[in-house]
C-alpha cells in the first residue's frame, strides 16, 4: 500500500518542472532539510511532534467487525517489470523465493547491532507476536481498516542486540525502495514486522512474506517486500531508493 | 467619537492588524490552493473510519479520473473472516502531486498557526477582538460583518486545523478524542473540505464587498493604515 511508488515516475516528471523540490544527495545526523523551504516546514512537524506529543501512544485499534476493503497500490508484484520498483536483480532474487515458498528468504539485520544476523521466517514467527486491527492512512486520502498479525520490530533488534549509538532503522526491500525511521518508532509496541493480515499469510500484493507496520505515520512508512534492516546512527535519505529525493516527506505521522 | 462618525471614516489599522491579516491571507490561500492539489489526489468523500475505491463513496467529485478509478484487479478474498473483505491491486498509475502539495500545506499550515496566535493574543490585549469584531451593534462595522469575520476567524478556521489534526497518524494516537469527536478520520477529512468550501467562499465574498465599497481605499487601510 505504500503509495509513493504509485506515481514515481510522474513524481520525477514534477521533479523536474519544480525547482523548488530539486535536492542534492546528503547525509547528516537529523532529519535533513536541505535549505529547503518545503522540507523545513516537515522538520518542522516533526520535531514538534517529538517535542510536544506524549512519546509512543498507541493508535487506536478496532474489532474483526470493523475490517474492511483493503486497496493494494504503489508495488503490487516486485516481478513486474511495469512497476515503478522494478529492479531486475531483486525480482530474480524475489521470483526465485516465492517458488522456494520463502522458505530460503532470510531477513539480514545490520549495522549498529551487536550481532548482524539473517532471521528465517520461522525464526521470526517463533519469537513473540503480535495481532492488531489498525487503520492504514494513505497519504492519497483514503483509509482502511486490516489486522495484522508479525513479530514486534523491538524483538527482532533485541535479538539482533542494538548498540547504543542507534538512532534510525532503514528498511530495505525487493522493489528496490529504501526508507527508515527513527527508534522511537522502531521500538514502538505497535511498529510490527507484519507476516500474516486477516488471518491468513500476507499476500504477495500487500508485500509477503514480510512488510512492516509503523501505525503512527502514513502508509508509505509501512513497507512492504522486506529484504533486510539496518540500523544507523546517522539519517541517510537513501538517494533516489528513499522518498525525500522524490519530493516526499521522510516524516510522515501528519 | 459617535458612531455615525466612526462608520464613514475608513478603518485605520494597527500595523500589527496589517502584517497578521496578509499573512493569514498568504497562508490560509496557501492551505486552499495546496489542499485542493491533496484533494484531486482522491476526490472522493466518506463517512467514519474508513473509505476507498474499493468501499462506496459519500460523495464523488468529478475533478480528474481520479474519482472513479476503475483500474483495479481483484487479488484476495479473506474468508477468513466473517464478513469475507476482498482486497484488490491498482493497475494504473493515477495523478498524484502529494509529494509537494502535502508538505506545502503543512508549511503553510504552520505559518497560519503561529500567525494566527499572534493575531489572537494580540487582539485580546488591546482588546481590538471586543471592540471591532465581537457581534455587537456599533463601531466601525455592522453586525453582520462582525458575525462573518468571528464566524470564520473563531470557528471556522480553528475547526479547520482540529479536522486537519483528526486525520494525522501521530496525533490520533497521541489525543484520540479527536477521532471521536470527528466521528471517524474519513469524516474529519470530509468536514475538512466543507470547510475549505465555506472559507472559499467567505473569502469571494470579503474581496467583493472590498471591491464594491471602495477598493482603493479599503486597500491602503490594509497596507498602509491610513
């Protein structure tokens, strides 16, 4: 569901037309805003919400009654090579673990971690879970209301043994997309790495065989066709694999 | 001064009343040409919670293709659940201008925020908000002039930032309250847009009757304060 894939290439036509949104590769230890006027207004939100809202509130969670349609955009099929994703290596890699029923798919988690790893699903599905009915916002207006059953993204870094120097966790994906968020989201009881939604294993088009669900921003931070975590103490706005170079707010709980 | 004297002189404004209302007029055109860019991303309106393409529309509003996309493939039914919820991929792109319209209506929503709190605890200690704008009879402006500016500036507008506020993720989590009081994150962002549509066409109707009753004039009382 994460949108921004939706219109990437029309987002670069815009690009090109909006000087204002033009941004140069950088890396610094916040948020970055380039001297951009339209990034500083996101800075802005987001260090407002850190500084005045109450840290790690739960969203509001609903009954099995309440869950509805659910669209899948942006990234339906990392095998399609129409799709703005498409990167021809991760949809060999992605074709040849869907036949292998994932089993050989593994989840790499490097960086600042005590022991880098690679968790099987089964690995991942016997450490604690988590199932909760939630409402994915997409930033394109629309709403809708799924549960989701993963492991809590803390547990995994825990196993993994985060250093104290973390501050960011970047999600890296077989449709090519890279994005991240901080470790106040990442540790976030209801920030889960999602294998299963509406009692059944998570569909290739809402991004098996694991996504992620950070339920406190938009739905383009929930994404999907997970690869492998890294964790960082410096932000990284991932080049053109992350949003901030396609004119998208990297902070997106407004 | 009698009233009748204080109604034919043009208004003079403190300078801070001439920085705030062309700031807030900045903003609050920036907040309607932005979130009319959001809205043509998915022009269509819901009641509650939730609302797709995929579930019915409370209203649907022909701007661009966008309203009534029909290029969806359907991938899951969930019988795993009672009420079977189906979920289906889109196929096509569709127009989306998201990435720079959202974040210049949040730019502008701040600039709108903090203007507008200047303006406020600056109206309330030289007391400008009671003596102009409170209805009332009498002063520079008529009842009904001082219905519409309270109506927008007290009401309308700060409803504007609590619908806009009902819809962000981090902020329903943090003070859910406001999902209630919305009823729904679909109907805060319905309310948002006839919202939109009231200020429109307050804003239509205060530049006519500006143009109407003396432009010039009206103009450099807000520019220059004489």
């Amino acid at each position: 569901m994460n949108k921004r894939f939706t219109t990437r290439r029309a987002v670069m036509k815009g690009l090109a037309s909006s000087a204002a949104i033009t941004l140069a590769g950088c890396s610094t230890t916040e948020p970055p805003t380039y001297g951009n006027v339209l990034r500083m207004g996101d800075w802005l939100t987001y260090n407002a919400h850190r500084l005045l809202l109450p840290r790690q509130s739960l969203a509001r969670e609903y009954d099995l009654r309440d869950i509805s349609a659910a669209p899948a955009i942006g990234t339906t099929d990392p095998t399609d090579p129409s799709q703005g994703g498409f990167m021809q290596e991760f949809a060999e890699d992605y074709a040849r673990l869907l036949n292998g029923g994932f089993a050989d798919w593994r989840l790499t988690v490097e960086g600042s971690v005590a022991k880098p790893s690679g968790f099987s699903l089964e690995d991942l599905k016997r450490m604690r879970s988590r199932t909760q009915i939630t409402r994915h916002a997409c930033e394109e207006g629309w709403s809708a209301i799924m549960e989701w059953t993963g492991v809590p993204l803390r547990a995994v870094l825990e196993a993994a043994g985060v250093l104290p120097d973390a501050r960011f966790v970047q999600f890296h994906c077989y449709d090519a997309f890279i994005d991240g968020i901080d470790m106040l989201d990442a540790l976030h009881p209801q920030t889960i790495l999602a294998y299963g939604m509406n009692g059944r294993e998570l569909p290739i088009a809402h991004g098996a065989p694991l996504r992620v669900r950070v339920e406190t921003q938009l739905g383009y931070k929930s994404m999907k066709f997970l690869r492998g975590l890294v964790v960082t103490s410096e932000f990284d706005d991932n080049g053109p694999y992350g949003q901030i170079q396609n004119g998208w707010s990297w902070y997106a709980g407004i | 001064m009698s009233n009748a004297i204080e109604s034919t002189v043009p208004q003079r404004h403190a300078l801070w009343v001439r920085v705030s209302h062309w700031v807030l007029a900045f903003s609050v055109f920036t907040l309607a040409y932005s979130g009319f860019y959001i809205l043509l991303v998915h022009p269509r309106l819901y009641w509650g919670e939730v609302g797709n393409d995929l579930t019915p529309a409370l209203l649907e509003l022909p701007l661009n293709d966008n309203h009534r996309p029909e290029a969806w493939q359907q991938t899951v039914t969930f019988d795993t659940l009672a009420n079977t919820p189906i979920s289906a991929s889109r196929t096509e792109d569709i127009f989306n201008a998201n990435g720079w319209a959202r974040s210049l209506h949040f730019l502008a929503g701040w600039i709108f925020v903090v203007a507008g709190a200047f303006y406020f605890a600056f109206g309330v200690v030289t007391r400008h908000l009671w003596r102009d704008l409170w209805p009332r009879r009498g002063g520079s402006y008529s009842l009904l002039q001082r219905c519409a500016y309270t109506g927008v500036a007290f009401v309308l507008l700060p409803f504007m930032v609590l619908a806009g506020l009902a819809m962000s993720p981090q902020v329903v989590a943090a003070f859910p309250i406001l999902l209630h009081v919305f009823g729904g994150h679909q109907s805060a962002r319905t309310l948002h847009f006839f919202g939109f549509v009231a200020i429109t066409a307050f804003a239509v109707g205060h530049v006519a009757m500006v143009v109407l009753t003396g432009f010039g004039r009206h103009m450099r009382a807000m520019i220059v304060g004489r």
